[in-house]
C-alpha cells in the first residue's frame, strides 16, 4: 500500500464548499481484500484508534462503521475514517469524507474534511501509518505520534489575536486570506483590502511602533502631554545605574529597555544587591536598561481601538494558593493542569513555567521551591503580570475612571497607535489618577487581546470586533466585485471583451487568461495563469477595482477557488476537451466541474449561462444566485421559457443583439459591428461577446458604453493575441488560433471553409494528454476540412514518445478524407509554418493551431520583412 499524493483545498472545491483534504493512495494488492479477511486486522485497528467505534457511517448510526468493519470493508474507507478520527481526537470536529476509486484498478482517492491544514496534513499521513503498520505487524506510537502532531499543530497556529481577527472577519464575511505561514493576514480583496498581523494593522506605522518599544522614549512624550508616568532613565552600565538608584531612592523596577511580554522585568527592589542580579537579567535581553521608580498599586492594561477604549482587564502575576500540604513546585504542577492552561498562546491561560527568574524572586522573598504554603497563602511566582508568563486576567471595564479613559486614549494617541494596550498602575482604577496615585507604566504597541477574550473572572470583551469595525466601519466595502469565466472553449475572449468594457469605466480591471495576468493594461506575469495562484495575485493587488478571471478545468480539479464566492460567474460552454485527465472521464463529469463556477456565486450574484448548451439546463437547479442566459437562438425553448418568466437574458435576433431585463427588451448592437466576429463569421465570438454583454451589463455598466466597447475590440496580437490572429502576407493568410480540442477547431475550420478562396491549409497539432481517440477525431476532422495539412508536435510532450501524437493525427487525417501526399508530417511548429508559407499559392489560408504563439508571431514578422526586402529589390 503506497500513498502516492496529499493535496490540500483551503477553499470551495469539486468535493465540497469547505476545505478538504484529497489524497491518492494505491491499495495495490490489498485492493480487493475487505478487513475482514485480513488477519487481526479489524481487532488491531480497534485497539489503537477506539474511537472509530462510535462512527454512524452510512448506516446513519453510532456504531455503523463497526459493523462494515465486521462485514468486510476495504483500506480506503478505513483510511477515510482513521483521518477523521486522528482529527477528532486533536479536537476537530469534522465528520465529511469519502472514498472512491480514480484509475488504474488499484489506485483510490480519499476525501475528508479538515479545520486545521497542519492537524490535516498529518492525520493522514498517521492514518496511513497505522493501517500499513497493521497489515506489516508493525506497532505504531500513536501516544506519540500525536504529542508531536499537537505540537506541530501549535508552531503553525495564529497567534490568539490574530485568530481571534479573523474569527470575527469571517463573522462579518469579510474575505480572509493568510500570506504565508506566519501571522500576517490579508482582509478583503483588492482595491479594499486591509492587512494586520495580531493587533498591528496597515496604519500602524513603524514609528509608533518603535516610538512604543522605546520605553523611555514614551515616558519623555507623555510626560511632555501631561500624562503620569514613573520617573526613570536607562543605562549601559551597573555603574550608571547605581548613580541613578542613589537619586531616585528605592523601591525601584528595573527592566529591558525595549522588552515585551514582561520579559526580564524586576519589580520593587529594596537594595542594590536586588538591583545587581535584576540588571544582569535584564542586560539578558538587551544591552540598555531601564531602571525606573516603582509604583505600588495593581497592574491595569487598558485596550484602545481608534478613539475609543474598548477593554480593560487586571491583570495578577502567576501564583499558587498554599493547601498545607503541597510543595509550591507541585501547586504549579497542579495548576498546569487546569484546562484552560496550554503551551505558549494556545489555550486563554498559559501554563506557568519553572525558570531562574523565579527560583530568584522566590530566594528574594527567603522561599524554595519545596517550600510548603499554609492554606490559603498566595505564593507570587513573577513580577510580571503578563498572560504570556503565566498571570491571570480579571475583567474591570466597567471600573475604570473617565479621567483614566481620556489618559489612556491620550497616551495611544500620543505615540500614534491606532491600537494599543496602556498599562497603569493603580490603587484602583475606578479612581482617577489624576488625584490618586497611579501611573502610566507602559505604553504597547501590538498588544495581546487573549486576556479580554477570556478573562478568568468577569465578562469577555469583543476587542477583535472592535477592531475589524474599525477597519471596516459600517458601509465600507471589504472586497471587489469579482467575476469568474470557466468552459472548455471561449474563456479568454470572455474575459478579454469583458474586461475591454469595463475599462471603458475607467475601472482598474484585475485579469487573470491563458496569456498572463493583468492589472489594468499592464503585463504583471506572463504565461498561462488560469488557476488559483494566479487569480490571488489579482485579489492581493491594491489598484485593483473588480477581477475578472479565467478559471480553467486544472485549477478547479487540483487546487480549487482563490476566492469564496463571486459576483459573477460565467460557463461559457462544456466540451469533452481535456477528458480522461485527473480522472474526469466523461462530459457530465465535467459539467459537474465547472459547476463550481455557477455554485459559487452570491445568493444576490448572477450565473451566466449558455442557453444553447445541452449541460446548462442541469446546472440552473444547482444555481443558488440569479440566472442570466445567453443565446445565438432567439426560438431557443430554454430562453423562452427564461424570458416569460421574467428573467434577464441577451441573444441574437435577425443579426442584431437584444438584452431583455425582464420587463423589456433594449437593442445593443448588430452582431457585425463586432469586429471579433469577422462580419458574423466567428458564430463564436458572437457567443463570447453575449456573455461578457451580460457580466458588463449586471455589473451596471451602461449598454451605450458595452457596445461602444465591443466595436473597438479587433481579435488581433494586441487585443486578442492568440485568437484567430489574422496576418495577410503577400497574397495568402496565416491565422493564428488556440483551438486545441475538437470542438475549437471545428468551429474555426467552419467558419474559414465557407468564404475560402483557394486552399485551405493546416498547421495541426494536439496536447499529448488528451486519449488515443480524441487525437484521432482531431486529425479526422482536419482531414475532412483541410486540403494540405502540416502535422506538428507540441513541445511539452505531456507523457507522450516524439512522434507519437503526430502519427495518430496523420492516421486521423487520412480517415478524415484526405490524401497522404498532401499530409506532411514536421514536428518543429515553427518548421512547419515556414513551410506552408514558402509552399503558400494566391488565396491559400494558412491556418494554425499553435502551442507558442510569440515564436509564431516573430516567424510570420520575419517572414514577411523578408518577402518585403524581395520585392524591393525586384523593383
């Protein structure tokens, strides 16, 4: 049994609307053996992962799998399962799964949901291990294996801010998407976007950020402001420090100059032997040490959002209350126990950890770590009172004094934070500290908002509600309208003509196509960028105003959707190119497909599809959004029945183009002002100029302003490149065009044989992923229309032998009706461009189907400078 793939869909897929987990795994000769023929197996399976045994299954109960196991299942759907369980077990609740067969006789695919990519990831791959480790005798360490998973799990979580963030994004529906595997978060799309990482936003600039770590720094400007603050002053040597002690008087707090987390901070030292060991702690963490005057009282951190202070917790250093009969090491062990206690930011308490630090403050205070509390005796394990060392918080927001609120919004506006957590010390903060005293100890940039989320007493506070509405106050938009184009033929004009009007707009279009991704008019990455990588790209950029993205098949099946769901989406039509690819088979599977596209889509969104498409009828009951049809036939039934029901739709009508809007009809345009369309040749581009119409039209641009659009789109090498390109030279053509499945080429051989002059030839080729026959109906169907036919290869070779996609298009060519002597076979695509224009007669059309279009472009431009220099010479 081999696993052979992990894939991991963080979005909308073709299994499911939430984020899944695919794998490939070869059951090879265990593929048709069920459990229960397997030795020990089911017994063992049982022993190590109990929990299986409350699984409904398909049976719809607890306890069904247990019974398929004892009837005889196979590895598969254990593997399904055992991952399922492994992320229940780590505190997943996931329960979607399923398994299938894909090719090859052995070789499954296993599908489960998962709420954690890390937790995922490895569930799987211990799933596997366990069931390979039953079929080899081979006892795995599940104990372990999940100790290491958890931890795993915790170095590539966000931080509780952070997570606490985007929980309330999502809450909102505004777009989340984490930029890399730390902490930096991208909120909403394009144009409206907004980043933060914790609780720094894209306001927050890097000045106040390090105007807040430099303590002393802070305490000079809001002492400027009127704002209490400890007197201090930082040092670079005991000495210096010394000097200051002497004038200041004790107690005094000494700690890093630029520290966080209350790392290295020692608080009311009496002496200067404290005051020696305290500063070699502190030097610990920075080379410059603050040494200030302590202020007594209890410690207060106050969380400001924009203007406004929104909670405040106090906040008690990590301690343990004496029984009279434990150890303070053991109290600590004890309370590590608690439930809400967890390894660094994990849980809302964090476990207190036994360091040098604390075995001093306990030798200060004359303790141990064996020492016995009484009953009832608070034993102080730090100085600090951060969440982060092991200190509790208690919730007092509803305690604090207005004059303490003005402060603390002072002293964030003072550093020029847009969120930040004010630290006071004070007898009580229900008094101002204006009369009693009290002072503002720290300011922090980038505060944790753990404490106010799960205070251990009092009422949790909503901070990262606050500061999403602070981001995103009510009425401002958080994303771009986005538009998704998908189909087996037509998708790049589609999305080219759409995003040609919606320039017209003056609207900064985000496109992604088979040429590149664009941002405006220009060129960002070029190649071909149809997936979700590529649509990212577009959603990460600024300028952005709307997206309008080419999703092809491979990106769907592999990888899923780059977004959650879209305003638009578009089926342009569903053809069998590319079956027998990553095990879609057939057409209806495919359909199914590129139906995410349609499902996808807002409730208040629209779905644009081709009436005249034989699938689109099946995919309406899967749409949950508007339906908008297009169609070349205005008698289409499917249209008609669109139209009585008052719904909108565009089609064509005695060669000009209607759009009904459900209450009337309003003339666009004639079909031949298109210049796309060759005169209404292109019946093609007629239907890709209908649903981008639709797409601009929904999206509220004016039918004035679309016409005005598609009059001045030319299916040329700067509007179009690649799609029936036209180049006159000397007295014949070249076109070049993308049709790279039976349907494209046919539609464009059609088109051509009808208004030829002369010959008719083809510069042919296919993708060598395509099946035996698909490359044999190509080339008989460029036999049947061609009268000379080039035979090529593509360079990328897809699996296939040089020369082998070649010999089954020739085969194809001869079936198709034409004779061998006008089939040449020449691999090299440029090769054998450059023998049908030098074999070119008058009126002959030279058609071909390219795989590198720029090299192709640059031979037909050399070819007719060439011709052009002869002439000259001639004369």
């Amino acid at each position: 049994m081999n696993l052979e793939e992990i894939m991991v869909y963080p979005g909308r897929n073709i299994y499911a609307h939430f984020p899944v987990v695919r794998t490939i795994v070869d059951l090879k000769e265990y593929v048709d053996i069920p459990t229960c023929n397997i030795k020990g197996f089911n017994e063992g399976l049982r022993s190590i992962v109990p929990g299986l045994k409350k699984h409904k299954c398909s049976k719809g109960y607890i306890g069904g799998f247990n019974e398929r196991l004892n009837e005889g299942t196979y590895l598969a759907h254990v593997l399904e399962h055992t991952s399922l369980e492994i992320q229940q077990q780590l505190g997943y609740d996931v329960s979607f799964g399923k398994a299938r067969y894909l090719e090859k006789e052995t070789i499954y695919c296993v599908v489960f949901e998962y709420k954690d990519k890390t937790a995922a990831y490895e569930s799987i791959k211990l799933a596997f291990d366990i069931i390979n480790g039953l079929l080899n005798n081979k006892r795995i360490d599940v104990k372990d294996r999940l100790k290491k998973i958890r931890r795993l799990i915790r170095e590539n979580a966000l931080g509780p801010s952070t997570q606490a963030i985007v929980d309330e994004a999502k809450k909102r529906k505004i777009p989340v998407t984490r930029l890399g595997t730390e902490s930096l978060i991208q909120l909403g799309y394009g144009k409206n976007q907004k980043r933060i990482q914790a609780t720094i936003t894209e306001n927050t600039s890097c000045l106040a950020v390090d105007t807040a770590c430099n303590k002393e720094l802070t305490n000079q400007i809001l002492t400027v402001k009127g704002i209490p603050v400890p007197k201090g002053k930082s040092v670079m040597t005991f000495e210096a420090a010394e000097d200051f002690i002497k004038d200041l008087g004790f107690p005094i707090a000494i700690k890093p100059y630029n520290g966080n987390q209350g790392k290295g901070v020692s608080l009311g030292i009496n002496s200067l032997t404290e005051a020696k060991t305290a500063y070699s702690i502190a030097r610990q963490y920075n080379d410059r040490v603050l040494v200030e005057e302590h202020i007594s009282g209890k410690n207060y951190r106050v969380a400001v959002v924009g203007d406004k202070v929104v909670a405040v917790s106090q906040r008690i250093a990590a301690h343990v209350i004496g029984d009279g009969t434990h150890t303070i090491q053991e109290l600590i062990k004890i309370e590590n126990q608690n439930h809400l206690r967890g390894e660094g930011h994990e849980k809302p308490l964090t476990k207190i950890k036994i360091d040098p630090l604390m075995k001093t403050l306990l030798e200060r205070k004359g303790l141990s770590l064996s020492y016995v509390p009484k009953t009832g005796q608070i034993i102080f394990l730090r100085e600090n009172d951060n969440l982060s060392t092991g200190g509790i918080a208690i919730d007092a927001t509803e305690e604090i004094h207005p004059d303490n609120i003005k402060i603390a919004i002072e002293a964030a506006k003072a550093i020029e934070l847009d969120i930040a957590g004010i630290d006071i010390v004070a007898e009580d903060i229900s008094k101002s500290i204006k009369d009693f005293r009290g002072a503002v100890i720290e300011v922090n940039a980038s505060p944790g908002i753990r404490m106010h989320h799960y205070p251990s007493k009092g009422t949790a506070r909503n901070v990262a509600k606050e500061i999403i509405e602070m981001l995103y106050p009510k009425g401002l938009e958080s994303s771009i309208p986005i538009i998704s184009i998908t189909g087996t033929n037509g998708k790049t004009t589609t999305t080219r003509m759409l995003s040609n009007i919606l320039e017209k707009k003056n609207l900064c279009v985000g496109m992604t196509t088979t040429g590149g991704v664009y941002i405006g008019n220009e060129l960002l990455i070029k190649g071909d960028t149809t997936g979700p990588l590529s649509a990212q790209t577009v959603l990460m950029d600024k300028r952005v105003d709307v997206a309008v993205l080419e999703t092809a098949r491979g990106g769907i099946v592999n990888k899923g959707l780059a977004y959650d769901l879209a305003d638009i989406g578009i089926i342009t039509n569903i053809g069998d190119d590319h079956l027998g690819v990553d095990g879609i088979n057939t057409k209806d599977e495919m359909a199914n497909v590129k139906s995410l596209i349609a499902e996808a889509v807002k409730n208040e969104g629209f779905v644009i599809l081709n009436a005249d498409d034989q699938y689109t009828e099946n995919i309406i009951e899967r749409v949950k959004s508007h339906v908008f049809l297009f169609s070349m036939d205005y008698q289409n039934e499917l249209l008609q029945n669109h139209i009585k029901e008052g719904k909108p739709c565009i089609y064509v009508r005695e060669g000009k183009i209607y759009i009904y809007n459900g209450i009337q009809e309003n003339e666009v345009m004639k079909v031949m002002d298109i210049p796309a369309t060759y005169n209404g040749l292109l019946k093609y581009n007629t239907e890709n100029a209908l649903a981008a119409m639709a797409a601009a039209y929904v999206q509220g641009v004016e039918i004035g302003i679309i016409a005005e659009a598609l009059k001045s789109f030319n299916s040329d090498e700067h509007t179009n490149p690649g799609r029936f390109n036209v180049f006159q030279i000397n007295d014949f053509k070249v076109i070049l065009d993308y049709g790279h499945n039976l349907d494209g080429i046919e539609k464009v051989a059609t088109a051509l044989s009808s208004v030829k002059e002369n010959r008719l030839i083809g510069v042919i080729g296919t993708p060598g992923d395509r099946s035996d026959i698909n490359i044999l109906k190509v080339g008989e169907l460029c036999g049947h229309y061609f009268d000379q036919v080039y035979v090529k290869e593509d360079k990328e070779k897809r699996g296939r032998k040089v020369g082998e996609v070649a010999n089954i298009l020739k085969k194809g060519c001869t079936v198709g009706g034409i004779v061998e002597n006008n089939i040449e076979v020449e691999l090299c695509e440029v090769k054998a461009l450059e023998k049908a224009m030098a074999k070119a007669e008058k009126g002959d059309t030279i058609v071909v189907f390219y795989e590198q279009y720029d090299l192709l472009l640059q031979t037909i431009k050399s070819y007719t400078k060439h011709s052009e220099q002869l002439k000259s010479q001639v004369i």
